[in-house]
C-alpha cells in the first residue's frame, strides 16, 4: 500500500517539473550558450530539487531555485575542470534557435555573471526583486543596481547609430 503523503508529493514535483522544465532550460540556454550543457544541468537541478523537494516546494520560486541551482553547478564544473584545453569550438555544440532573438542571447552572455543572473532570474523569469534577491543571496537594492547596468548596456549596444 503506497503511503499518500508520498504519492502526494511525487505528483506535486511531476507537475512542477512539466510547467518548469522547458523555462528553466531557456533560462540556463541563455546563461550558458550551450543547448547540451544547458540540458545536463537543468536535469541535475532538478534531480536535487526532487531531492530536496520538502524544502524546495516551499521556496518562493521553485523553478528559480532549479535554475540557481544548475548554474552554481556549472560553476563548480567550471573550477575543476578549467585546465582542458578547448578544440577550437569543435567541443561546443551549434547553437539552437529557441525563439529568442540569437544577437540579444549573445549580448546577454557577454555581459558580467551576476548581471547576467539578475537579467535571467528578473526579466525572463519573471521574478519579482525580492525573489531574485533571495535566491542570489544579495540585496533588492542590488539586484536593482545590476538590472540598471544591464539593461543599460544592452540599450547602447542595439541602440539606432547616428549619421
């Protein structure tokens, strides 16, 4: 006999998982530029999510958590693993056109880590300040500080060139 607090709780993460899923994918796609990358850490993101789900599910956004989460992984992937010598690009795969515009993805990854993460989190996301500000452990004021920088930058770089 299935207990049901369990069955419960592995319907609640299924469904979190199907309305999640492809979100948290475009947002580490966006961060990483690498669609194969992006697809192994948002799976073990949400491994450890499930996981962790009794203390995830009460996050005030899960799916933020997931993608915090995939990126702090990728980041400890980078520290170990940051002596391999690069083949030229052939080790990358090609990027893939998820809807968005491919020139802002690329002005988004060019810009600093944490303002990268605030653009991600805040803007495709759509996570409120305060959220954004307690899943990267920073301040509101912070985090409006970043997206100021970022968005700023992102304007003069698409912005019309005078004649």
């Amino acid at each position: 006999m299935r207990n049901h607090g369990v069955e419960r709780e592995r319907r609640a993460f299924e469904d979190f998982y199907r309305r999640s899923r492809d979100q948290c994918l475009r947002a580490v796609f966006a961060t990483t530029g690498d669609r194969s990358l992006a697809e192994d850490l948002v799976a073990e993101g949400f491994a450890r999510a499930w996981a962790s789900w009794s203390k995830v599910s009460r996050h005030p956004a899960p799916a933020a958590w997931v993608v915090r989460t995939a990126l702090n992984l990728r980041i400890s992937w980078w520290r170990r693993y940051r002596r391999e010598v690069a083949l030229d690009g052939h080790d990358r795969s090609l990027p893939v056109d998820e809807g968005a515009d491919q020139a802002l993805l690329a002005a988004v990854r060019r810009l600093p880590r944490r303002q990268r993460e605030v653009v991600v989190l805040r803007i495709w996301l759509d996570l409120d300040t305060k959220t954004v500000a307690t899943v990267l452990g920073i301040s509101a004021a912070t985090v409006g500080v970043h997206l100021s920088r970022a968005t700023a930058h992102l304007r003069a770089e698409f912005a019309p060139v005078a004649r």
